[in-house]
C-alpha cells in the first residue's frame, strides 16, 4: 500500500509538459502546408512546359466532344484518382501522394493530350514516377480504373482507346520493375 | 491518493488495449487527416465496376488488404491476375496463346510479372466433313514464359472410310508448347514496338504407323515460331504476324516431312483484330501450309469474334475455312472455343 502510494505521488509529482509545446520543432519535422486555396501541398520549383505532358496533343473537336469538353475530362481525371485511391491493388502508391494536386495535374495533361486547350503545369512522367517503383501490374489497375472512369462518363471505346494510345508509351518512363 | 492513483493506474490500463491493436496502416490515417474532403463524385457516375461504391473520404482511412487476396507463396502471387482483359488472347488450335489458329506473342494466363497463372480451353470445330475437338492447359509465368500443352482429336467420319482408313477413324496429336516474350508489350511501350515471342511447338501423332503409310517420315517434330503483336490502341487494332518453320504435314497429324525429302519451311501466320470494347474483338486469319504430302493441304483462314464474359472466361467463335484436307476440298465450318483462365 505505501509502495503504491509512493509510485502514485512520484508519478503526480513528474513535471507535465508545458502546455502548447510544438512537438514538431521539438522533434524537426517540418509540416507541409496545404494551400488554404487550392488544398495542394507545396512542391519544390521546377520548369514548367507541356513538354512535361508526354506526348503531343491532338488536334480534333470530336475527340474534345467525346470526353464532354474540358470539364468532362477534368471530372474523369479526378474520378480515375478517386478509384484508385479506393483500389486496394495501388490505394497504397496513392496514399503517399498529393491527390488533390494529382487530380488537378492528371485533369490538365489528359485536356492537353486530348487537344482541348489546356497547359500542362505538372511535373515530367520520369521525374514524377521516379523511385515510386511502379510495375506494369500497377499500370495495368491505374488503365482500368481509368476506362471505368471513362466507362462513366460514357466516352466511346474508340475515343478512349485514342487517349490511352497517347498514355501508353509513357511506361518507359513510369513502369520501374 | 491512494484513490488518485488507483484511478491512474485503471486509466493507464484502460488506454493500453487502445494503443495495442492499433491498425498496421499508420501513413494512410495520417494522409487522411490531413486531406480535405474529397470533392463529391460526379452525380451521373454510376457505381463503380465490380459493384464497389464510390470512394468515400470518410473511410478512406479504413482501406484494408482484399480479403479475396490470392495467395502468395515464396514471393510468387498464385493467380492473382493482373493482365489487362483480352491481352493473354485467346487459345489456338495448338493449344499456344494467340487466335484461334494464330500462334501470337501474348502469354497466357493472366499473371504479371511475379506471377504464376493458369489456362484451359476446349475448342470444337465443324467441318463440311470432319470434325475437331482439342483441348489442354496453359501454365503462365511472370509476363514472361508460357508452357503449353493441347490434345487434338480429327475425326474422319464417312470419309475415313472413302480413304480406306475405317469410318470415324480418329487422328489424334500432342502439343508441347513453349513461349518466351523476348521484348516490348502488346499495349505498353512506344508505339511501333511489338511484344516480340519466341517459342517452339513439339508436337507427337498418335497415329504413326498410319502416318508414315501415307508418306510421312516422321511421327513426331518440332515448330519453331517467332511472333510480334501489336496493339496500335489510337486506331483500336490488333495485328499480329508469326513466321513458323515447321515440317508439319496439317499441323502433324498427318506426321511430318515426307519419305520423299520434304522437310522444314517456313510458314506465316497473321491476325487482324479491331477491338469493339474492351470486351469484344473481331477479326481474321490468315495461316499459310505447306503442302508436303501432295494431298492438297491448304492454307487456313478464319473471321473470329472473342468476347470476354468475365475476367477469366474468353469465348470465340469464328467462322473458318480450312481449304482441302486430305483431298476432300471445301472444309468450310464453325469454331467455338472457351478459355478460363486465372
């Protein structure tokens, strides 16, 4: 009874933490913010171009018409990070990502690609894929997950197909094992 | 105090069973709390394919191992899948992944790399007067490697008896196959590069007395095949070429060479296949043969349509038209195959 007593005041007696303590800068981790606006976390800087997109756009209205516009492949860029993200085959390779940034990125090279006047800002597919270790099984999910989103959003077989004739090449940059 | 630190004590042993079972996915809860809410999925989106419900930001943390996942053993995944559909083709009449009488570069089964997949097919075909039956197993290795093995049943019928062999007389074949993809992908990579496959076909008749009376020399022998397939996905096309040396009189089960010196030559296959969907293929064959025996062994051709019902079952039907087969011209008829494979 008077060990437990003791140990009881020793541990009341210990010095409680001031209150507030930022335990990151105790520790060095250094948080990144999201932009309040845009919900993206910050990237180092880089040199943007289209060039980054991969491959050269087409120029062809009725392909833009098929994906329903700008908006339309926005909205089927977002929706292929969303299955993705809920994919237990890659939901991993996600879940250590920007999504919010990727949803954006991925929206703006597809709206390059498919000719519908957007500009790329993201990052190059090497620079982007590099030690991600990506294999061509994860590919393979990413290209469904991509024709059911497409799927969706009713975009014909052909036009879709156009668009993975673009996406397809750029393995050489993303496929690592 | 006393009270005060029993109190402690029963806290500290409450909060113990809460940090003990803690779930192993610490990086996606920690993503998760700091991600906003996901943006509303698109109001026309239907449910998701396979019947799994949008993603929801609420259990977006939750994400757990399949509970279907495959089993996994010495670092090799046991038909766990991974292929895109229709990209192990379908099954020849040699048992190898291709069309339906194509050998293509495709492997079977539907394994990636580090997997291992499984095959099986049977395959008839009705003639204006015999008919086929074939059927084997595929064995699938990484997205590499493919062992093959096909039996063939052709029946004579009446026919068997107008050449003097006994009506309904059967010739029956072995096929061994092997394939190695030596490079590129069907879907990946650039462009112009095909998946480029070497292989080798050995194949045994079980009618080698028979064979050798109708002039053949051996009742055994072995193809060699170097294919390419490409699928140029901007115009939804599948084309495939093969080169085979072979010295096989109608694919071996009339034997191979002939007595009179006839051996190996080198025959084509090609395939032309337009994807309707990502389910749905249509195309034609063309197959050369040579004509070692003199008993006018035509070159094959066919119009096929395969058409994947799941995952793992491919069916095709085709119509084909087989030339003259052992003198009787006109074996024009209906294929019907199905594959499963995992």
């Amino acid at each position: 009874m008077l060990l437990t007593a003791t140990a009881a005041a020793l541990m009341l007696l210990q010095q409680a933490p001031a209150e507030g303590t930022d335990w990151d800068a105790e520790f060095g981790v250094e948080v990144k913010q999201r932009d309040p606006i845009t919900g993206e976390l910050p990237v180092d800087p880089y040199d943007q171009s289209n060039a980054n997109a991969g491959a050269t756009p087409y120029d062809n209205a009725r392909l833009v018409e098929a994906f329903g516009g700008r908006e339309g492949i926005r909205r089927i860029a977002a929706r292929t990070v969303e299955l993705s993200e809920a994919d237990p085959r890659i939901a991993a390779i996600f879940a250590a990502h920007d999504t919010v940034r990727l949803k954006r990125t991925l929206g703006e090279q597809f709206c390059y690609l498919l000719g519908a006047g957007c500009d790329y800002s993201g990052r190059d597919m090497r620079t982007t894929h590099a030690e991600m270790g990506v294999t061509k099984a994860d590919m393979n999910a990413l290209v469904e997950n991509l024709q059911a989103a497409m799927r969706e959003a009713h975009v014909p077989f052909a036009a879709q197909n156009r668009l993975l004739a673009k996406l397809a090449p750029m393995s050489r940059d993303v496929v690592k094992r | 105090m006393i009270l005060a630190a029993s109190n402690l004590i029963a806290i500290a042993g409450a909060a113990m069973p809460i940090a003990a079972p803690q779930p192993a996915l610490p990086d996606i809860a920690y993503v998760s709390a700091l991600e906003p809410p996901l943006p509303p999925a698109p109001d026309d989106a239907e449910q998701a394919r396979d019947g799994h419900s949008m993603s929801d930001p609420e259990h977006g943390g939750e994400l757990r191992p399949d509970p279907e996942t495959p089993p996994r053993i010495a670092g090799v995944d046991i038909l766990a899948g991974g292929k895109l559909l229709l990209t192990n083709g379908v099954t020849t009449v040699e048992g190898s992944s291709g069309g339906g009488l194509a050998r293509w570069a495709t492997i079977g089964g539907r394994q990636m790399g580090g997997g291992i997949g499984l095959s099986a097919h049977a395959t008839a075909i009705e003639l204006a007067d015999y008919g086929w039956q074939s059927y084997g197993v595929m064995l699938g290795i990484g997205d590499r490697v493919e062992l093959s093995y096909a039996r063939a049943d052709f029946d004579t019928r009446e026919i068997g008896a107008l050449l003097g062999i006994g009506e309904g007389y059967t010739f029956n074949l072995d096929t061994f196959g092997a394939k190695v993809r030596v490079a590129g992908d069907v879907a990946y990579g650039e462009t112009w590069m095909p998946q480029i496959a070497v292989g080798i076909e050995h194949k045994r008749s079980c009618n080698g007395a028979l064979v050798q009376a109708l002039g053949a020399v051996e009742a055994s022998g072995t193809d060699y095949t170097l294919s390419a397939t490409n699928l140029f996905l901007a115009q939804s096309l599948l084309v495939n070429a093969t080169m085979r040396y072979t010295k096989a009189n109608e694919l071996g089960l009339l034997g191979f060479g002939t007595a009179a010196g006839a051996g190996y030559n080198l025959q084509f296959e090609g395939s032309l296949g337009y994807q309707l969907s990502r389910r749905a293929v249509v195309g034609a064959e063309y197959r050369s043969k040579p004509d070692n025996l003199g008993l006018g062994d035509d070159d094959w051709m066919d119009l096929f349509a395969a058409y994947a019902l799941t995952d793992h079952v491919t069916l095709t039907a085709a119509f084909v038209d087989l030339g003259s087969i052992a003198t009787f011209s006109g074996q024009r008829g209906g294929f019907l195959s199905a594959q499963v494979a995992f």
